[in-house]
C-alpha cells in the first residue's frame, strides 16, 4: 500500500452552527504568512479531502514540505458530518469556505485550488469574496452545460419527482472491492494508490460491506438550474492570478457533447483576468492521481 511522505491530521471544525467539518491538515495554518500562505485544497464530486495526499506528497519532495495545507471534506462527504439531507444546494459549498477560511486564516488571503466539482466552488467563490485569494487553482472544473429559462419549470418538476425516488449507492464487499471500483473508473491510478485512496473512500459497516463515505442523496439533481450568466459575472471580478490546469486524456467531447460544446467553455475561460493554461500529459480528470509530481511542479511555480 502506499506509504504517506507527509502524514496528515485531521481537524474538526463546527461550521454554521450545524455541520461538523473534518478537515485534512499538513502543518500548522497558524505558520502562513502573506508570503506562504494557508494552501486550501477543495476536492470533487463523490471525492475527499485525503485524495490530494500524492499531491501533498510531491509538493513535500520537491522542495515545499513545510507549507500549511488544509483539505476539508464538503458537507456530505468523506467525515463530515451533519443534520440528514435530501438534497444538496451549490452555494453551501460557497457558505461552508467562506466559514472554514474564517476559522483558519482569518486575517491573510489563501491560495485556493479546487478540483472538479470544487474547481466550481473556488471559482465562484474568487468571485464573491476576491480579497480573500491571493492565488487561485482550478483543476478540471469545467461546469455545467447551460440551462435554458424555458426549461426551468420541467427541470424543477423532475427535481421534485427526484426528492420521491430513494436514492442508494453500491456497497462493496471489501477494501480490495473498492479499489478496484476506483481503478475502473480510473485505469491509470496504480494498485498501491488505488488501495490507500480505498480506506479513505470508504469503510465497513454492520453489515460486512465497504460503504462509500458519501451521502446518496448527491445522486439528486439540483433544484436550481446552472446560469452560465450568473456564473460568468461571477468569473470576470476574480482578481487573483488564476491557474487552469487539465488533464490531455479527459475525454470533454464523450462527457457533454453538443449539449456543452468545447468552444462554449473555451469562451467561458476566456472571461477569466489573469488566467494562466497548463495540460499535463497522461493525465485525465484526476490529474492530481494521475500526474501528482508534474503538478506538484506546476503548482510550485505558479504559488
């Protein structure tokens, strides 16, 4: 199994009065400075904070081992815990950062990545709240295809249909079960990574079987439509200097398309004020599995 270079410590933060956040810690966020900042890492959809520990681990051999990161789990993954939910609203996320960056560097600006799912969140929220960034990272956070106003009262009666349907995720009869889940959805992810990321997924219940660390009810739909107008207002008062960073084997065009042209999100990135583009090679979506050390450099010369 994989060996950690740089273990980590999990904080438990009460945030907004009713979740408790567990989040990941590298050092102490009491040593940043405005120099070397409180490094926050926002992981993706179905995903936990202790995924970036092979990025942390490459940062760590490079040269950066003593820079403060944080990695928390969203509400409704990993250990996080909370009130029970039957659905999960986008700006949350927003609410739920801007009260764990309170909390962990309340007087200096953060350098802020996101992946995925949070690669969205830090972007809206470099938009909301612009003086609490000092840089900003999004990894494959492409967003959504764009919802038409016409179709917003069939899409809010299919969400209401959705809040009827119980919602499930798969169990797996053992660690071994789930890592080989996570090397199916990414081939590339070797088997000594596969099975760390697998205690970290996941964990036996009751019943004798691994039970993802996620609630079921991500599988429903949000109630509330993606307004790339919104979003975009959003994207162009970011005033950090902003990193874009994807994987040269995602696979955009299979996921969307004519629903979500390249070129429509090529125009959205385009809105973005200071924005630097990298691709890594032999890398997909989770690039930070894929390519950690050609991130890690990435992200050291760019912070």
């Amino acid at each position: 199994m994989y060996q950690a270079l740089r273990p980590s410590q999990v904080l438990r933060l009460l945030v907004r009065q009713h979740w408790h956040y567990a989040v990941r810690v590298w050092g102490d966020p009491e040593q940043a400075t405005p120099e070397r900042p409180l490094l926050v890492l926002g992981h993706g959809f179905m995903d936990v904070g202790a995924s970036f520990q092979f990025l942390v681990d490459a940062l760590h051999a490079q040269g950066d081992g003593d820079r403060p990161i944080v990695a928390p789990d969203w509400r409704g993954f990993g250990l996080t815990t909370g009130p029970a939910a039957d659905h999960y609203l986008f700006a949350d996320y927003l609410g739920d950062l801007d009260a764990l960056l309170d909390a962990l560097s309340p007087n200096l600006p953060v350098d802020l990545l996101g992946h995925s799912m949070g690669g969205n969140i830090v972007m809206s929220y470099a938009g909301a709240r612009p003086t609490r960034i000092r840089r900003l990272i999004n990894l494959e956070g492409f967003g959504l295809p764009e919802a038409k106003p016409e179709a917003a009262p069939t899409h809010l009666a299919k969400w209401l249909d959705d809040l009827k349907a119980p919602k499930t995720l798969k169990p797996y009869a053992n660690a071994a079960a789930v890592a080989a889940r996570l090397q199916h959805t990414n081939p590339r992810l070797p088997d000594d990574r596969a099975a760390w990321l697998a205690e970290h997924w996941a964990a036996p219940a009751d019943d004798g079987l691994w039970h993802l660390r996620a609630d079921p009810a991500h599988r429903r739909i949000s109630a509330l439509p993606y307004r790339v107008d919104e979003v975009l207002a959003g994207w162009r008062r970011i005033s950090a200097p902003t990193l874009w960073v994807e994987g040269n084997e995602t696979p955009f065009e299979q996921w969307w398309g004519q629903r979500y042209p390249r070129a429509a999100f090529e125009a959205r990135l385009a809105q973005v004020p200071h924005l630097q583009r990298e691709t890594l090679q032999g890398a997909g979506h989770m690039l930070h599995h894929d390519q950690p050390e050609a991130l890690a450099q990435l992200l050291r010369q760019f912070l």
